[in-house]
C-alpha cells in the first residue's frame, strides 16, 4: 500500500509539469495566479516536495482540471455527471459541469408565478452565455430590460449589471454557462445551402 501511494505522489510533479509547459505559463505566473511561492511550486514539479490538498487544489483551479487529473486519479468509465439540484433566490439551479476554475455549465428553473419581482442587478467578475429552453426570461442588463423567448441567446460580460427573473407568470427554464473573466465563447455554426 505504501508503494502504491509513493508511487501516485512521485508521479505528481512531472503531471505539474508538464500541465504548467503545456499552458505555456512560467513558474512566477503561476505563483502569482495561485499564492504559492516559486520555491515552492519547483520543489513540487521536481518532486522534492510532496504535494498536499492545499497546494493541489489551488494548482487544479489555475490550470483549470479536476483534481482527480492532477494525481492520476483511474478513470472511473463512466463519463456522466450526477448533478445535485439546489436552490438560490427561489431558483432552482441544475449544474451540469464538474471543472473547477473554468466554465461552468447550469440548468435554472424559474417556477410560475413570479414576474412582479423587481429586479435587482448584480455584477462580478466573469462572462456569461445563457439559452432559452422553455418559457419568457426578463434579462436586465445594466440600461436595457429585455424579454427572451425559448431558442434566444444572449451573452455578456458579468462586470455589466445583470438579473434575471419571469417575464409573464410561466416558468422558465434556460441554460447558464458562465466562464472567467475574458473567456468569450466561440460559437461556429453552419448553415445548410439553399
């Protein structure tokens, strides 16, 4: 057992490694990106230093990979996320992603007989990409209140003042993705010929 485990942590500091060179990132980006010193994060590509959950996760974040990628973790054969539903301001929010750090997909459900609310927008660092599954979403967006039918998409910058609600009194159903700030999303789509 204690072989295996010698085993998984030596093979950690090439993974770093290679992750960071890969990324194209230097040692000092990555100490400033994560708080750890440089000493630090070469002694753990060079495996002079065992790595511990409060380097890993930090490290996992920046490079924006599961934790499970970083120490080798087998595959576990089953590629689908068990999402655990919960609810924020009377929503109930779906994720449907598992990567830390980068975007971050979610399904929201805005229940009927909500659109008297008064909007409150927000802002905070990030972009964001949502799409109409069912029902009328109110999006303020800073100056403009806006109403998005099933099938409309719309994206922006989350420094922008935004929020979210019903725009009649049917439920809502959309789908969020949200990505760090200056991450845009790259939509390319075809067109059948005529």
């Amino acid at each position: 057992m204690s072989d295996d485990f010698d085993a998984v942590l030596a093979a950690v500091g090439p993974r770093l490694r290679e992750l960071r060179r890969r990324s194209g990132v230097t040692l000092t980006a990555l100490s400033e990106t994560t708080g750890i010193p440089i000493s630090t994060l070469s002694r753990l590509e060079s495996g002079q230093r065992k790595p511990g959950l409060e380097l890993l996760l930090p490290l996992a974040k920046a490079h924006q990979v599961p934790l499970e990628e970083i120490v080798g973790a087998p595959a576990s054969g089953d590629p689908r996320v068990y999402p655990r539903p919960f609810r924020r301001n009377g929503m109930t929010v779906v994720p449907l992603t598992r990567r830390p750090g980068g975007l971050q997909a979610f399904k929201q459900i805005l229940p009927a007989g909500r659109a008297d609310q008064e909007p409150d927008p927000r802002s905070h660092e990030g972009y964001h990409w949502l799409y109409v599954l069912n029902g009328r979403l109110r999006v303020v967006l800073g100056d403009q209140d806006l109403v998005l039918g099933a099938g409309e998409v719309a994206e922006f910058d989350t420094h922008l003042p935004h929020w979210f609600g019903n725009a009649d009194s049917h439920p809502v159903e959309f789908l969020s993705i949200l990505g760090p700030q200056g991450e845009r999303f790259h939509i390319r789509a075809r067109y059948p010929a005529d």
